[in-house]
C-alpha cells in the first residue's frame, strides 16, 4: 500500500528489487547522496508519475524502471552515463513524454526506452554509444542524431512512428550506424 516515497540523502545505493512491484506507489524523491539506481529497483510501479533523480546518480540499472505506466516526464541528471538494459521500457503515459539526456551520459543500453511513449529526446555533449533497440517502437515521430554518437546499435530507431531523421554528416561517414537502425 506504499503510495510516496522520499529516500533520505544518508543513503547512497537503491538496491536491486527494493520497489520492485510496488503497484501503488505514485511518487519517489531520491535523496542527493544517492549514486546508483539498482537492477529492477521500480519496475512495475505501475501508478508512479513522479520520479526525481538528483544528480547524485550516475548509473540507472537494468529494467530499474521497467514497465512504469505513469511517468508525466523524465529528466535524466548530468551525472548519469550508464542507462541500463531496458531500464525504461515499457514507460507509458497517454500523449507521451519528453525526454532529455544529461550531458554526461555515454551508453544508453540495449532497450533501454523500448516500447515506452518517449515522443522526443534531446541527446547530451558527450559521445554516446546507443545499443541495439534502444528506441525501438517508441512515439518518436522525428530524431536528431547529433556529431556526438559515435555508435548506433541494430534497430536502434525502429519504429512505425518515426517519420523523419536528421543525421550529422559525420555520424554517417564514421561508420557508427549498425544494421536497421532506423
């Protein structure tokens, strides 16, 4: 029946499966010593809108929020460089949500926002390996691939939705582009 949560700043580490299947949880606010967001940590909050990652954190586990129905926006920190495996898949919310990429994250892995209602993203500075269905099936109707991604893993971008791509020149000379990625 866990419905808000507020991790304290004293806590540094969100374990693997601490809020995993927490069904009615609505609301996280992540404390500001907090480096590290567990494997599968709130996958399955189902309910939850509101998720504030400081940033503290500079890795998010695989599935950490998989299949989170909810979400009204997702800011990932400047200190994040690791988006795990499918940590965001699944994310859904009516009409979509707007993501935006620290600047300092360097690998965003394989599903990590699969079939989640992502309808635009705005890619960081630093250079950026995507993996493979990274953005698979998603609502993004146009992406900007900037100078930074330095790969693009198999069906990075496949999706019935995207309808328009920008690519710097140089992201397709530098052979950086996998198989189907878009």
């Amino acid at each position: 029946n866990l419905t808000s949560i507020t991790i304290p700043d004293r806590v540094n580490s969100i374990g693997s499966y601490a809020f995993n299947n927490c069904y009615n949880l609505t609301s996280v606010t992540i404390g500001e010593s907090v480096t590290t967001i567990g494997e599968h940590a709130f996958n399955n909050c189902y309910r939850l809108t509101s998720v504030i990652i400081p940033n503290s954190v500079t890795t998010i586990g695989v599935l950490a929020f998989c299949g989170c129905k909810r979400i009204t926006s997702l800011t990932i920190p400047e200190n994040v460089t690791v988006i795990g495996s499918a940590a965001f898949q699944n994310v859904t919310k009516e009409g979509g949500f707007a993501l935006v990429l620290g600047s300092n994250v360097s690998e965003i892995q394989q599903d990590a926002f699969s079939g989640s209602d992502v309808n635009s993203v705005v890619f960081g500075a630093t250079p950026i390996a995507i993996g493979e269905n990274a953005f698979a099936n998603t609502k993004l109707s146009y992406v900007k691939i900037p100078a930074n991604v330095i790969s693009l893993g198999k069906n990075a971008f496949v999706s019935d939705s995207l309808k328009a791509v920008s690519i710097d020149a140089s992201v397709l000379t530098s052979g950086a582009l996998g198989e189907n990625t878009l």
